[in-house]
C-alpha cells in the first residue's frame, strides 16, 4: 500500500478517477473514514496489475462529493453505502441502498460525542 | 407496442436463497432495464465489529455462511499486518488447505444452485453429494462444518497432525474422480449447456466498468486474481487462474468447476509443504494503525480495511465483499435477456446477500 | 458422460444419507459440539466468563455455579484455551433443541460433566440491546 497524498481537495476526485481508469485500475472499493471533527477522510482503493494503490480526500460531512459513477459503474453503489452509513452527499445520487430513510439509524457509522466507535 | 411492465423478483422467490429484489422492466418477453434493491439483511456487522477487535475474530465469521474461513483469515491477516508480526509458516499453509477447502464447498453448493435453477434437482443433489464429503473432512480437520472458528490473530487454532494429513490425501483422492464426473456432466449436458450457453453476456469492458471480480470477472475475460499475491502459502504453490473469454453464464459456471478441481492440485501440493513448527504466535498489546489485506474468497477478492488506534475497539472496519460488486452487475447482464433467464443470469453470479448487505 | 449414465449408477449405489435419529450423526471425535465443566476442578477465576466473545457463560462465585446460555454459545473453543486448570472441555454431541432457551447450571455439588437443565422464559437470552 503505499502511502497516498495525505488528502487533496475533493474536486480533484473526478480528474483522479479518470486518469486511474484511463490506465486500467480497477476500483476496488471506496472507504469513508469519520475523523472524529466533522470531516470525512474518502480512501478510493485501487488494484493495478495486483498492486494496491490509494488515494485519499478530505470532506466536510456535509459537503456534497462529486460522484465517479458515471467512470465506474461498479462505484454507485460504494457511493451509495457511503451515503448511508456516513450521511455523505454524492451529486446525483439517491441514498437508501441498505437503509430505508427516515425510518432506519441515520449514518451509524458517524462518532457520536457520547461514545467513542 | 410501447408500454413497459414492472415485475418485481424478490425478495422471497423461489430460485433465491436470500433475499434480494431486482424489479425488471419488460418489454413483452424480454427486459429493458432492471433495478436492484438490496439491504434486506443488513445488520450492521461493521459497527459491531468494530467493537472489540478480539471477539471479532468469531463475528467476521458470521458475515457469511460459505466463505467464513476466508472472512477471518482476511480479518487475522488484517490485523497481523498492522502488528507487524508474521505468522508460522506452518499455520500458513493450515490457512491455505482450509481456506481451499472452503473454495470447492462453496463452488459446489454454487454449481448446484444453479443446477436447480436450471431445472436440473438431480444433477443438485450430486453436487451436494461430493460437497457433503468435504464438509465431513473439514469438520475433522477444524471441529467444525460452517463455521470454523480456526482462524486467530497470529496463527490456527489446531494443528493438522499425520493421520489427519493421511485422511485429507485420501478424500482428495476419493474427490477428484467425483469432481471429473460433474465436469463432464455441466461441460457437455445439453439441458444445461442449452440453458446457459451465451445467456447473460458480460463482455470485458463491463466487467472493468462495474469492477468485478473472482470467478464473474475471470469468465468474462479479466485475469485476475489476489491468490497471485501470495498471501497465506499461495506464493509456495503452483497457481493456475482459470480464465474464460465468453462472458455467459456457462463460461462463470465453468470457471467454478475447474477452480475446483485446481483446489484439489493446491491442497495435495501443500501437503508435502507442511514441515515442524509452531501454529501461532502470541501478539501483545493493543494494534495501532491502519492496514489493508485482500484475501481470494470463493466469490473474488475480498478485501478488509482494519484502523486501529491502540484500545479495545477499532477505529473502522471496512469489508468490501466480493458479492457486493458482483451482484449488481446483473444491472448489465439483464438488458435483452428473456424473462425465464434471470434466475439463471443472477444465480450464475453466486450472489451472497449475507455477505452484500453485512 | 452424461448424467443419464450417472443417474443410472445412482440406482445401484447405496443410499449416500444416513437415517439420522436412528444411525447417529456421523460426528468426528473432533467435532466441537458444546462444553462441559468439571466443577471440582474450577477456580472461579472468570477468565471463561470474560473472554467469551457471546456473553454465554455465567460465573456466580457465591453460588458456586457455572451456567452457560445454550443459546448463545458459539462453541469457539475459547473458554476451553483460556482456563488455567482445564476444567472445561467439549464433546462432539450438540445440545437437544428445546422450545425455550435453555441454560446449563454447572455446580460443584453435581458430579463431573453433570449439569442441571434450565429454561429460560421465551425471548430472554438474547444478547443486551
């Protein structure tokens, strides 16, 4: 794994996406790490001839993220858990992939100030 | 004719073992566009793992029924990698024989599956009847048929002694034969062949687009696949990835049979491998840090994201599944397909919703 | 060959399944089916008890009891590996299914590998929420 670029804007994600497809990388999925101060830390996984690779963005919670489903159409759905279990926003992109909103745990993988996972 | 017709399938249908819904938009006979609706079974295994990193070694377990060893041995991996510690090589190669064990049931109960979609009960229940005797041997081999609980940070929980070596040399052997004679039957039975030959085409392109993996990905094309890393003891062995170019439910479906078949050729190879040694290795204090470790399940890559931070419970854990890439890309595979397909279609990707919606 | 050619030396075959209440269930020797304490042996030292990745076990050191949640076990062999005096152990027999949640009272008065059976009420021994 190596070690990234320690968080570029989030508008760079589009252009990365392109140029990783462009090159043959395979998606392998998109992980959402809650920081613990309202910002997000995106780690988009990547598999180039059996390497690793990763690169990571910082968001705000609620910012909305450009979605890079429409370069991979295997991400809607990443996006979409993300959106669930995070309460991210990606642009174009409908919530409710394993939640059913408004009647399940909202964003359960959120830090709440009174417990610590 | 113009007008569309919404059919939805699922999530209680005959030809799934779990639940999952696709709604199909018809056209006549044939489907337009299909939608998946999925979370029907979520039960928010990465909250809870992420609770105390040492029972979860028995929860990762439980996120899926037929792929359990390989869930644990990703999640050990995971976290020896963040301790730095490297494991026996002994348990190393324990880790291989179950974890291919593990392959041929899980491939087995998916060629039956799709048998009995097919229409085919009889050519099922042979299926279930060469998966049975593994099942037996892992059960002597590990303590247990489903849910191994062999897998711990640091090594194997119990050793394969020489009578125990003997006993897998032999149900190996007893297996192969088996093994030929469904590779025969599902490679040239004109009910199945006719049932699934050129149906629910993924080409190569698509197979990038929607990311998948494992057998789905190798069938279509994309030679890929993380036992080339040589995690475990795969790097002692000699692998063979099986690779199809036709992309239908045949070619996925045969890609499974002659995986298994493999899986036999690895384990009587690691056999002679296992030399005197230790099986775990004790690990001390709390992991700190963040790792990343990928294991081949029977589905496909499976991948573990682990961030630990020193305490009891874990930052995040991430598990990226293999069936929850695989499984919507029936998104792709539907359009044009007949409506008497699409069990056919959906089964030939091994979809686990277990393991989709954790 | 065809399965037309299989089937037919299906026929001839003996029966694959057993009949199962009857013939036993072919378990291996190895087979971790549930635990067993011997109580002369225990310390109460609650290593079991902490270590159980399920919540099944119950230690009461006043009581001198072990009680064990059937329900809940997974039968991962921890608690056999933590204890210090080996007092646990695991047959291959699984425990009888029950109507209700059933619980193994273990106590030092009841001789080795003997427990008690008790039922808990319908819904209890479900992990806390």
């Amino acid at each position: 794994m190596s070690e990234g670029n320690g968080g570029k804007p989030h508008q760079d994600i589009r252009g990365m996406a392109y140029q990783m497809r462009a090159s043959g990388a395979r998606l392998i999925t998109i992980v959402g790490v809650d920081r613990g101060d309202g910002t997000i830390e995106l780690i988009y996984l990547f598999d180039r001839n059996g390497d690793v690779e990763d690169r990571r963005f910082v968001v705000e919670a609620e910012e909305e993220v450009d979605s890079i489903s429409d370069i991979y159409a295997g991400a809607t759905n990443m996006e979409r858990e993300n959106m669930d279990l995070l309460g991210m926003r990606f642009k174009g992109l409908e919530p409710g992939l394993l939640l059913v909103p408004g009647k399940s745990v909202k964003a359960p993988l959120r830090k709440r100030s009174e417990e610590g996972t | 004719m113009s007008r569309t017709t919404i059919i939805p399938i699922g999530p209680q249908h005959p030809a799934f073992l779990e639940p999952l819904n696709v709604s199909l938009e018809l056209k006549e006979e044939r489907v337009v566009g299909a939608t998946l609706n999925l979370g029907y079974n979520h039960r928010g295994m990465e909250h809870a793992l992420s609770l105390d990193y040492k029972k979860s070694q028995y929860l990762v377990e439980r996120v899926c029924g037929i792929c359990s060893n390989h869930h644990s041995a990703a999640y050990c991996q995971t976290v020896e990698a963040i301790y730095g510690v490297e494991v026996p090589e002994r348990a190393r190669i324990i880790r291989t024989i179950t974890m291919e064990c593990q392959r041929i049931t899980s491939h087995l109960l998916a060629l039956g599956h799709i048998a009995e979609v097919v229409g085919y009960e009889n050519l099922f229940m042979q299926c279930f009847r060469e998966r049975e005797l593994v099942m037996r041997l892992v059960n002597e081999i590990t303590g247990n048929r489903v849910h191994y609980s062999t897998n711990v940070i640091g090594g194997v929980k119990r050793d394969i002694d020489a009578a125990m070596e003997r006993r897998i040399e032999d149900v190996m052997s007893d297996l192969r034969p088996r093994l030929e004679e469904l590779h025969a039957i599902f490679s040239r039975d004109s009910t199945f062949v006719k049932r699934t030959k050129g149906i629910g085409k993924l080409t190569r392109e698509q197979a990038i687009d929607w990311c998948v993996v494992g057998p789905v990905a190798r069938a279509s094309g994309v030679a890929q696949d993380v036992r080339e890393d040589g995690f475990a003891a795969y790097d002692r062995v000699r692998l063979r990835p099986v690779v199809r170019e036709e992309g239908d439910c045949y070619a996925r479906t045969m890609v499974r049979m002659d995986e298994c078949l493999r899986s036999v050729d690895l384990i009587e190879e690691c056999l002679p491998l296992l030399k005197e040694g230790s099986v775990v290795l004790s690990v001390k204090g709390h992991p700190s840090g963040e790792g990343i470790s990928r294991v081949e399940a029977p589905r496909g890559e499976l991948m573990y994201y682990v961030k630990a931070i020193g305490k009891l419970q874990l930052d995040r854990v991430k598990i990226r599944t293999p069936a929850f890439v695989n499984v919507p890309a029936v998104q792709a595979m539907l359009p044009g397909a007949r409506l008497a397909d699409v069990p056919v279609i959906t089964v030939s990707l091994d979809p686990c919703i277990c393991c989709t919606d954790r | 060959m065809s399965m037309l050619t299989s089937s037919f030396r299906n026929l001839f075959r003996r029966p694959f399944t057993t009949s199962y209440p009857k013939g036993g269930a072919d378990l291996p020797d190895t087979n971790r089916g549930r635990v067993l304490w011997d109580m002369s042996r225990c310390i109460f030292c609650r290593r079991c008890e902490r270590s159980c990745p399920t919540i099944a076990i119950i230690t009461d050191k006043e009581a001198k009891t072990q009680t064990i949640i059937r329900n809940r076990c997974i039968a991962c062999n921890t608690c056999v590996e933590v204890c210090p005096t080996q007092t646990i152990s695991m047959v291959p027999e699984y425990s009888a299914p029950d109507t209700a949640p059933t619980v193994h009272v273990f106590s030092v008065d009841l001789p080795a590998h003997q427990y008690r059976v008790e039922h808990l009420p319908r819904g209890e021994g479900r992990p806390p929420s």
